[in-house]
C-alpha cells in the first residue's frame, strides 16, 4: 500500500484501502507507552497523515462542523494524559458531538491488575470499572476550531454491564442538564477529582491537563465516517494526535 503514497490523487476506492491500511498498522496499539506511540507515529504513520491532509475533502471549517456532529471512536491517539490512566476499553471509548456546542470524551477503563494464578476470575470480576468523562464547549473562532474544557466527572461501576451509547448518552445529558449549565449559570469552578481510589500515574499531572482552559485543533482529514486530528493545548506543546472513526 505504500505506492499510494507516491501517487498524486486518491480515487475513492483507493482512500479507502488507504484508511484501511492506517487502521490495520494502529490495531491493538491502544495499551502501548506514549512515547512509543510517538515514535510509531514519527516512523510510520506520518506518510499517511500527509497525504491524507493533501486529500482531505472538506477544508471548510464551518462545512466540517456539519460532519463533526455525531458519535466517534477514538482507535488511535498519542494524547498525554491518557497514559495516566488504566487501561482504556477501546470499544467503549466515546466522542459525542452535539448541535448546542457542547461535547464529551467518554471512556472506560479497566480496574486492578490482570488476575494472577493465586486469584479467582470472581475475585477480579468484582473490581469496578472506571468510568471518565471530559465536558468541552467547541466552536469556531476567527474560521478556527476551539475546545475548552468545561468540567470532568468520573464513576466507579460494575464491569460487568458495559458502557454503551445509550449509556454514555443518558450519563452525558444528565451532568449537562444538571450540573454543567448549573455551575456555569452560577459560576462555580470544576472541583478537583477524588482520585484516591483509583490507581492513576501523574495524578496533579493528570488534573491539571483534563482541565486545560482551551485547545485548539485541526482536521488534517474529515469525511462522513473517518477523521484525523490534530491537537495543541498551547503553541509550545508537542501537538497530539487521534484517529478516531464515526459510531453514530
């Protein structure tokens, strides 16, 4: 597949077995460090993303906003303070993007330690999951995207129900309705996590990034079901970068 990227135009079919072969190259690469996931991305996916910037078919932002709206998946992503964390289930990791300007990043991750010959699958079956969401306001400024976060709310629940959309929906309106535009109306601050329960590296590292007071990102790349983002918290930082792919 790597002659598609000496090639000057990326026919339909083609894109496609183009996104195909990024996704293939990123499979099960979710548990890996950060700074591995850098360098995967500095020796192998950098190609990609640069012809599939050259591609992108819509560079509107105000015409991207019409396709961002909706559920997506992130498959791939070297954002810092997810290392922080436990193991994030891929499959129940969520983007929601709403027509009122409000979104969510949702994920579960996985509680404890895998199980060891001395413990029961029941004994680790009763660990509870840990479920994080962030609440951002997006937008457009000066023909520009921009995210800031809003607040972050977290839960401990049983693993063994999963976290789906209608979940993740219910658990999303619920904290907007009820507690987001409340705090905002009032101006109340986020307050600060309870992370003692949770066995979480960097943890003032970890508060201190999920609640950036703005972001600004790109989309290298954007259609109907596939996107390509580009992520700066500031213009000194190391951009981040997501694939993420459309649920709903």
């Amino acid at each position: 597949m790597f002659d598609l990227l000496l090639r000057n135009q990326l026919s339909a079919p083609k894109k496609v077995k183009f996104k195909n072969e990024i996704l293939a190259r990123v499979e099960g690469r979710n548990a890996e460090p950060l700074n591995d996931e850098i360098n995967f991305y500095k020796t192998e996916l950098l190609p990609y993303f640069i012809k599939l910037s050259q591609h992108n078919p819509v560079f509107s932002v105000t015409e991207q906003l019409r396709l961002l709206v909706g559920v997506w998946t992130p498959i791939w992503s070297t954002i810092s303070f997810h290392e922080s964390l436990p193991k994030r289930i891929q499959e129940q990791s969520f983007q929601i993007f709403q027509h009122d300007g409000y979104c969510a990043s949702v994920a579960r991750y996985i509680m404890g330690k895998e199980p060891s010959l001395s413990q029961s699958q029941n004994f680790q079956s009763n660990l509870p999951a840990y479920d994080f969401m962030v609440i951002q306001k997006y937008g457009v400024q000066n023909g520009k995207w921009y995210l800031q976060n809003i607040d972050r709310f977290q839960a401990f629940t049983n693993r063994e129900i999963p976290l789906t959309l209608e979940s993740v929906y219910k658990w999303f309106t619920h904290v907007v309705n009820t507690k987001v535009k409340l705090n905002a109306s009032k101006g109340v601050s986020p307050k600060a996590l309870k992370l003692e329960n949770i066995d979480i590296n960097h943890a003032n590292g970890f508060q201190k990034t999920s609640l950036a007071t703005s972001q600004v990102f790109e989309h290298l790349y954007i259609d109907n079901d596939w996107r390509l983002v580009k992520t700066q918290t500031d213009a000194s930082h190391i951009p981040s970068y997501t694939i993420a792919v459309r649920r709903q």
